[in-house]
C-alpha cells in the first residue's frame, strides 16, 4: 500500500490509476461499491486501484461548526480502504486545494499527478473551488485529459433504506449500533489510547480500561454496550460503559471497558471497542452493592450476546 500525504500538487506517482475521490468517513456499504468497482477496472485494464480522501474533515476548515464527528480516523479510514483492495491512498490537505477551479483539479492533480486513466465517482459528486465541478464537467474533462468516467447509484439496504455516513452517525449517536452496522457492513469501531482513570472499577470487581477519544470522533450515547476489545491484535469479549457514572456524582464523560477474560496491564496501548449491540440506558444506583449487582447482570448478559456474533 502507497501512502502519500499532504500537498496533492507535490506528489510523484508513477503508475497509472483508477481513482476515486471522497472523504470516505466510516468506508461504508456505498463506499464498498465504489472501491469494488473500481478494483474491478483496474484489474482488467491493468491500472492502480487508488483512492484520494481528505485529512481534516473539508468542513474543519470551511465550517467548522458545521464539521461532522467522524466515524473513523484517517489510519483506520486507510486499513478500511486497503481491504477493499486499493493500493494507493492520497490523504489530502484541503488547504492546498480549496481555491484549485474544477478544471485545474482535473488537469493538476488526476492527470499529472496521479495518472488517472479511469475515474469512478458517486453521482452526486462536486469537485473543485466552492463545489463547482460535478460529474457532467468530470466527463468532459476526461475526454480532454486522457481518462474516463464511470457513476456509481447509491447503496441501499432492507426497505430501501440509503446507506450514508450523515444516517450512519446519526445511529450511533442514537446507540442503535446494530442499526448502524447494518449499513457499515460491520460492527462501528471506536478507538482509542488507554488513560489512567480513578480505578474504581478494580475496586467493584470489574476493572476497566479508560479511554481518550479525540473529541472529533462520533461517540454512542450514553449507556452499556456488548463490544469486542481488539489489542495487540487480541480480541476479547468485553462490556462498555459510556457516560458519566451518576452513582458516583462524576461530571465528565468517559469511555470505558471492561474485558472478560484479560488481566494485565492496558495503560498506553490503544483499545478498539467493536459493538455488538446496546445493553441497557445508563442509570445511578442506590448503592454500590446494587450496581455490582447490575454488572453481574451485564457481564451475563454480554456473554449471551457475544456468543452468538462473530468476533470483530
């Protein structure tokens, strides 16, 4: 896998392409398409496959109050990518490009720079300085600068359902991460480094690992969650807590695991928590033996519904 960063007008890459452009965030059902039809290209007519996405988020810059939370950082966006079988990413600084006009972005960057003999793009694609360029304008182009142009209709699912990443967020800031995964086409994954927290978990019986999300990350709401815990390429059965432990009065919001079957020490690495599905509203307790209780419960609970899910 390729990797180029930064300013798309400084790149070199050699080969020939089939490319496509987004920002891809969650690489999801729709997003699978794309890439397969493209791979699919490349393969018969000996091309790349590449994909070009954006690191920030456009609207980071162009609106940041409008910015999305992102369902998958730009490493995981490329692990995602990868197995659709691209084989060379351009993460692009949107500054370099933001003032670039529709027909010096085709000219500039898909043929000079990244060799575009095919372009596969959504049907509502805009491209260009303030969106100007759509894909009628891309064909044109094509035919002037030596690739072609293929549309790819939009993904649905079960009642005809589309699949988007604007839906997709929106489920998982609901906590219906079953219906989120359904048009993901896998369990929504948060990541994360494990943090020192005020170990009270240890002290109940149920030790968890705490984790910083970077604040542009989508979080589900509030509540337990069966999850897979993926580390160092383990993967364990694992509850989740989101939220802010009201029995114990704590204000800040906190992201927290508990694994089932691990012992030892998770400060530093990073944990991604695969989930499954959403146990139970978070709630304060009248007592600490009553909240034990309840993990009992949900550590039973998550056993049931893991067992019956294919981890990751």
């Amino acid at each position: 896998m390729k990797v180029l960063t930064g300013d798309p007008l400084s790149w070199v890459f050699d080969q020939p392409t089939a490319v496509t452009i987004g920002v891809f965030d969650g690489v999801h059902l729709g997003h699978q398409r794309v890439m397969a039809t493209l791979v699919d290209l490349a393969a018969r007519e000996d091309l790349v496959p590449a994909a070009l996405t954006f690191d920030p988020h456009p609207l980071e810059f162009l609106a940041p109050e409008r910015a999305p939370k992102l369902l998958t950082d730009v490493e995981q966006r490329i692990e995602l990518l990868e197995g659709c079988g691209i084989r060379m990413v351009g993460v692009m600084a949107f500054p370099h490009i933001r003032d670039l006009p529709a027909p010096a972005f085709a000219r500039e960057v898909l043929s000079e720079r990244i060799l575009a003999r095919h372009v596969v793009v959504g049907r509502d694609f805009r491209f260009g300085r303030d969106r100007t360029g759509d894909t009628a304008l891309l064909g044109r182009l094509g035919e002037e600068l030596g690739f072609r142009v293929e549309t790819v209709d939009m993904v649905t699912v079960a009642h005809g359902e589309i699949v988007s990443a604007t839906r997709i967020r929106a489920y998982v800031a609901a906590g219906d991460v079953e219906a989120a995964a359904r048009l993901l086409g896998r369990p929504f994954e948060l990541r994360g480094r494990v943090i020192r927290g005020d170990a009270r978990g240890r002290t109940l019986g149920f030790p968890t690992a705490n984790l910083h999300v970077p604040a542009r990350m989508a979080i589900p709401a509030d509540g337990v969650y069966a999850v897979w815990a993926v580390v160092d390429d383990q993967t364990h059965p694992a509850m989740a807590n989101i939220g802010v432990r009201p029995t114990f009065g704590v204000s800040a919001r906190t992201v927290e695991a508990h694994l089932l079957d691990f012992d030892g020490d998770l400060y530093g690495k990073v944990l991604r928590l695969r989930f499954v599905a959403r146990l139970r509203d978070e709630k304060a307790f009248a007592s600490v033996e009553e909240l034990i209780d309840q993990l009992e419960a949900d550590r039973r609970r998550t056993v049931r519904v893991l067992g019956g899910r294919r981890a990751g």
